[in-house]
C-alpha cells in the first residue's frame, strides 16, 4: 500500500484537551456509554487524558477543546490543537465564554493570587509566599475563551454539553452529515 | 450619624408625605443637601418612608446624578455627546484638568468641586457645553473655563457665575440661563403666537369623545419619534377602567442630538400645559405630571411659576375655567440623568419612585400604568399639538405636511452645519431641503432620529421626513465628509451600555460585543466574517431586547453596515481569515512582574 492509501484507509483521528476546564466536558464524553465503542470503530485517538497520549503522534481530523486559556501552557496547547487538528471545536461554556474560571476577568491578577495564597480567609500558607516555582505556567492577565486565541470552528455550547449533543456532533462531521440537532439538546434554562 | 442628618432627612420625607412614590424627589434632596446620599442617609430614608433600604439604593445607585459618595458642593458635568466631541470637549477638557488639579471622575483635594462627564444635556446646537450644577455654559472656551474656575474659587456660587444671558426666555430672571434657543424656522403649529385658554375652551365646550374624535380626524401621531396614533392612545386610556387616570408628560428628552423640547419648554410652556389639561378633561384624569430630565433643572422655577400662573388663571385647579366637575392640575417629577427614562414605562417606573427599568408590556400604560391607573404618556411636542388642534380646528391642522404624517415636525439639527437649532418644518420635507436650511449641503451622513435611530448618506437626501419614510423624533446630526463615521458608531455604542438599565441580556450583554467586535475591526484586525457576526448579533439585540431601548441599540451598527458598508469592507482583510485580537505578550505582561521570571513557552 502506498503511504496516501494508508492514510485512506486510516481511521481519522480525534484529540482532546481540558484547559482551564473542570474536566466536566471530559466526563460528559464518557457520559456517552457503550457508544464509545462505537466511536473507537470510527476513530483512533491521539493526544488526549482519555488514552494519556501526552503530545500529538500526527494529524487528527477534528480537536475538542474544553476550558478556556487561563495560563501560558492552556495558549500553547491550544495552538498546538489548531496546528494538529483540521477542525477545532470548542466544548462546553468554559472553552467558549471562559465561564467560571472566568469570574477572576473583574479583579487584578495580583489581588487574585493575594486572596488565594496570603489573605483567604481558609488560607494556610506558613511560607507567607505566593508559589513561583520555574514549573508552574505564568496566568494570563484574564482568562480568554479559545476563540480569542486561534479560529475555532465550531462551537458545543453546555456546561457540560450532554453526551448525546457531543455524540450526534462527532458522528455526523464523521460521516460528512449535517448536523441537525433537536432542540433539547441545545437548550439550557 | 450626625442629629443633622436625622433631622434633614425626616423633614425632606415628612415634605412628601413619607411616600415611598415619592423616593426620587427625597433622595435627590438628600443629594442636593449633603452631596451624596450616604449608607447612613439611606437607612434614615427607609425608615422613615417604612420601605426596604435596597429599595433606597437601588434608586440612588441606578441615576447618574445621585451617589453614594461625597461630591463636592459644585458639580461640575462637561457635556460628552458625540457633537461635543467635534466641537472641542477634549480640549475644555483638558483646560477643567489643569485648572482644576483633577481628572473626570474626581473630587478636588478640599472637597469642593467635582468634575464629571455627562452624555447629551440638549445643548448640541451650542456645543461643547458644561453644567456646572443647575448652571448651563454654552459654546464653551478655554477661556470661560478659567473664568469659571477662579470665579468658583474665590467662592461665587454657582448660580451667581457670571454669563451671558440667551434669548427670549432664557434671559427671564426664573430661567437666567446662557442658552440660545436657536429658533432658524417657525411654522404654524408650535410656534406661532400664542393666545392661552381658547383651545381648553373650545375643548371643554364639546365633550371628551368629541375631543379625542377630533385628534383622530387630525391624525394626530406622537411626536416622541414612535409615531403612535395620539387619538387611539387617548380612546384606550379613556376605555380602560380605573379610579383615577394620569397624564403624562414626557419631558426627559435624552436622546443625544435632540433640544427641541427644551425650547418649547422656554418658549411655550404654555402651549404644553393647555395641551395637558386638555388631555387629562379627553381621557377622564385629574392629575398630570411633567417628567422633567434633570439636565433641565434650570427650566425648573419658570416651569413652576408658569403651573402657578395658569392655577391662578384657573387653567388649573377645580373646575377649570368654570367646568363645572372638571379638576385637573400638575406637578413636576425631576428625572435625575437616565436616558432609558424616555421610554415610558421606565418613566412610569421613574415617577413611581423606582429605578428606572421599563416593564413589561402588555398592559400598556394605557391599562395599567403610573401606580397601576390607566394612563397616557405623550410628549411635550405632542401635547403643543393637541391644544393648537383644538384651537385651530382638526381640519387646518390635517391640511399641513403630508397624507400619513399631519402637522409640522421640530427639528434638532445639529453637528457640522452652519445654522444648528430648531426648525419647524411642515412633514414631507425633503432631506436635501432641511440641509440647504441649515447650512450643511456638503453632508458626508446625516444621523436621523438620535444614535437609536439611522445613519443614511447622500444617496437617501432625496428622501421625506415623515413618520412613513425617514421617520424621527426630531434630532439630526450632520457630519461632514472630514468625519470618521466609525468613530461616530462606536460613541452610539458607548453611549447605549452605559445607558442600558441592565435588565435584559441581549441589551446588557449584546451591546458590549457589538463594541468590541467594531472595535477590532476599526483596530485593523477585522476579517470578513465580522460583519456577518455583528449582522447578526444586532439582529438578535434588536429582536430580543425588553424595551425600545434595547430594541434600536444595535441600529448604529446595522444602519451603517446597511448603508455604509464600503467603509467596514475598507478595514476587513479579505486574505486573512483569522485575526486573534490576543496578543500572548500583552496578557502575561502582569504575570512576568509578579513572578519576576520570563515565559516558558513563549520567548519575546
């Protein structure tokens, strides 16, 4: 087989990644049950903490981000994902509005950390310093929604998305099928 | 606390009546005695008016010219509207900075005087104007500003600052202000000469269904800028049940770029009221009330004296001129600096007593309106009609201006022409026309109706004022072909957050992304699919929104995305598809100086 008939005949590959996210997105795509065996006919997975893949072992097809960039790692993931992935979708209200982590956007960064590392009330910090080891990725002066940072294509909204809305969405960019998705799985209030 | 308060306090309630209706007219006494109205002052008024203190701050939190802090005994309010703008605002700004020894927003060091900036007061035709206090400055210099300053200084009051007196009433010692009116153009209905009471006697001679029978044969519409039937509005009141019926008038005018009212207000305040007591004898009311935008203070004492006047000529007061079991009088309700205020059911909301957010509709005011009685909302304008029909007859008035839209219009006009002020113009004039009036012909746009109105450009010249083509309440603003029309949009859209009563997200939420999706593309970094999304968006703004407000907030955006289009086009770059307005640098900038390292990913 040459190497462009492999690719044909490759399944295409799906990555994931949770930024400044609670993991919920993540939880809502396992929420999608014995599909996943399903998916797994369709897809492979490359980088993702579903599999722990840590970096990307090639092109994918689609991406799906959940969380929004909170710190210089989240910006150059995110970048990684729009170089890696033909399509990028943002999942979940996190990805898409920056959503709760997203409550510090009102208050200086440095009041931020001085509440949550010095002046909490719950706050027990013996050292009397904030934490600044080389290893711990810089904050963002505010925390963006990924569309800010690279064009995103598509958006999931849902805090989390339900599995079914993520489900009818990857299956029908897999299968090349509009998607048309009732109303109930993109209503919120 | 200081007893002084306690006792201010209690006296300013006790003065009406411990009404809770009645909390705009306590705190901005509150505020006129203290210069704020403080925590202390807000418990004391929820006592004693025996309502819950949020209902107190969510008053004085909500208008622009009540605080929580301690202003200085002067206020000083630079007018920030767009025309100012052009006119010279940054530049008396600056001379109010450097005289002053602060910034906008500030109080001076020994507490006296406190500079802010206000949107629209309706004095565009004689920008950059400047309140300072109650006190209007017009056509403002460097020069007035240090004249002003040094006279507050050595402690002249307000009031007693040195100015040249306008025209007409403006010099009548009750008004005593440096305001032009302006008048360029006098027609038959508002501003021909004035003889008081006939129209009331011919109204009180018929019945009120013949009354409200004759402003429809009129075809009478309001003049606010809606454009609704006044005769119909007036049928529903009537019809509606209730012990008692209100009138009021709508004299909040804010929309920037509109002063027509506060002309009338000068000059025929006579008019109105005569239009008011006809009102209220067509529809069933005894009371009306003048919503009064606080900007017009100043009008305040001759507006009161006028009221007195007609009382005394028994234009007011029981049985108004000897109709037997006809009562009807007026108060004044001062607005205190909120634009939404205008829209009726926020004004209803306003003379209440509340924060000024508009409600929900139906019931329309004419069911349930101020304190749940069916009432009628018109505007100055309109009432000035009214009475002007009654005198002169349904028939002549139907005969001026054209088939969907009778009378006569008054005009703001404003901006970059060479005779800004007040036209009355019969309806159906031509946009050309009112351009050769006023001396703006070489017009790059011309602003119609206000920012919630539309922008159109030389190729809609050619068209009519009137309620079925270009349709306003009166303002427009002209802006030569040296004018940076984006820049116009962005202060609408400036204007219309800081406005918005924040009640409903599409207006309180929408507006702030239209911005700053306008802003990226003005900045450069546009891409073709911003128009699509600001399109959007400002269609969802306008289609969702609660109120009149919210509904014509995106108009700026979509009026000149419809009609001027080529200059976004200009500015979006059609061979880059993505334009991230985030730039890593800039937003670990912070980080870097807390943590004292450099990025780990990304090198400078």
């Amino acid at each position: 087989m040459t190497k462009e008939q492999e690719n044909i005949m490759a399944k295409p590959k799906i990555a994931t990644t949770s930024l400044a996210g609670c993991f919920g997105c993540h939880m809502s795509i396992l929420d999608i049950d014995d599909r996943i065996l399903e998916l797994v006919e369709l897809v492979d997975f490359d980088k993702s903490p579903i599999n722990d893949i840590k970096e990307f072992t090639g092109e994918c097809l689609v991406g799906l981000v959940e969380g929004g960039c909170a710190n210089e790692e989240n910006v150059r993931v995110l970048q990684d994902f729009r170089k890696h992935c033909k399509i990028l979708i943002s999942v979940g209200d996190c990805a898409i509005n920056g959503g709760l982590p997203a409550m510090r956007n009102t208050i200086s960064l440095q009041e931020c950390l001085d509440e949550a590392y010095l002046n909490g009330p719950s706050t027990q910090n013996t050292s009397g310093k904030i934490p600044n080891d080389p290893e711990i990725p810089l904050l963002l002066d505010k925390v963006y929604p990924c569309h800010e940072v690279v064009k995103v294509d598509y958006h999931l909204p849902g805090c989390p998305p339900p599995a079914d809305t993520i489900w009818e969405a990857l299956v029908a960019l897999l299968t090349n099928k509009p998607l048309d998705l009732p109303y109930e799985l993109i209503k919120y209030d | 606390m200081s007893e002084n308060l306690e006792s201010v306090v209690k006296t300013i309630c006790e003065g009406f009546s411990n009404e809770k209706s009645r909390m705009m007219d306590i705190v901005r006494e509150v505020q006129e005695n203290f210069g704020g109205v403080s925590d202390d002052a807000m418990d004391l008024i929820a006592k004693q008016v025996q309502t819950p203190r949020v209902e107190v701050e969510s008053v004085v939190s909500f208008y622009a010219f009540l605080s929580k802090e301690q202003h200085g005994n002067v206020v000083i309010s630079l007018c920030d509207d767009i025309i100012d703008r052009m006119f010279g605002f940054e530049r008396i700004k600056g001379v109010f900075n450097e005289a002053l020894g602060i910034d906008v927003g500030e109080t001076t060091e020994d507490g006296s005087i406190t500079l802010e900036t206000a949107p629209c007061i309706g004095m565009c035709d004689q920008a950059p104007a400047v309140m300072v206090n109650n006190e209007i400055f017009t056509e403002v210099s460097g020069d007035t500003v240090t004249e002003i300053v040094e006279q507050l200084r050595d402690g002249v009051a307000p009031e007693r600052l040195r100015r040249r007196l306008g025209d007409g009433n403006n010099s009548n010692p009750l008004v005593s202000a440096a305001v032009s009116n302006n008048i360029r153009k006098e027609d038959e209905v508002i501003f021909a000469p004035l003889t008081c009471g006939n129209a009331l006697k011919k109204a009180i001679a018929m019945s009120p269904n013949e009354v409200i029978r004759d402003i429809k044969t009129a075809r009478l519409r309001g003049r606010g800028g809606a454009g609704f039937p006044t005769g119909m509005k007036w049928d529903f009141t009537r019809g509606a049940q209730g012990e008692k019926k209100f009138v009021i008038c709508n004299a909040d005018e804010g929309e920037p770029g509109t002063f027509k009212d506060r002309v009338i207000l000068t000059e025929r305040p006579q008019l109105l009221i005569e239009g008011m007591v006809i009102a209220g004898y067509a529809i069933g009311a005894e009371e009306g009330i003048i919503y009064l935008r606080g900007e017009y203070n100043y009008l305040r004492p001759y507006l009161e004296d006028t009221l007195q006047k007609a009382r005394n000529s028994n234009m007011l007061g029981t049985n108004v001129m000897g109709k037997e079991g006809f009562n009807f009088d007026i108060r004044i309700q001062m607005g205190a600096g909120a634009y939404v205020c205008g829209e009726e059911t926020a004004l209803i909301s306003s003379c209440e007593g509340l924060r000024g957010d508009p409600k929900n509709r139906p019931p329309f005011p004419a069911q349930k309106g101020y304190l749940g009685y069916p009432t009628s909302v018109n505007n100055v304008e309109t009432f000035c009609c009214v009475a002007r029909i009654l005198d002169q007859g349904a028939g002549w008035f139907s005969q001026i201006g054209s088939k969907g839209s009778t009378g006569t219009k008054l005009l703001s006009i404003s901006g970059d022409c060479r005779r800004p002020g007040v036209y009355e113009v019969p309806f159906g004039i031509k946009m050309t026309e009112v351009l050769e009036m006023a001396g703006g012909e070489g017009a790059a746009a011309v602003q119609v109706g206000g920012p919630s109105g539309q922008m159109i450009g030389p190729d809609d010249f050619e068209r009519t004022i009137c309620y079925d083509d270009l349709a306003t309440g009166g303002a427009l603003m002209i802006f030569g072909p040296k004018r940076d029309l984006l820049e116009v949009v962005e202060y609408f859209m400036e204007f219309f957050i800081e406005e918005s009563c924040g009640y409903c997200t599409p207006c309180r939420v929408g507006n702030v992304l239209l911005k700053q999706r306008l802003q990226k593309i003005m900045e450069g970094k546009g891409e073709p699919s911003d128009l699509a999304y600001l399109e959007d968006l400002g269609n969802s703004v306008k289609s969702t929104s609660r109120c009149g407000l919210g509904q014509t907030s995106a108009n700026p955006i979509l009026s000149t995305l419809k009609n001027f289009r080529p200059l976004y086009e200009a500015l979006v770059k059609e061979d880059q598809p993505f334009q991230p307005t985030f730039d890593i640098q800039k937003a670990l900038g912070v980080a870097k100086g807390i943590a004292g390292r450099s990025s780990m990913h990304f090198a400078e």
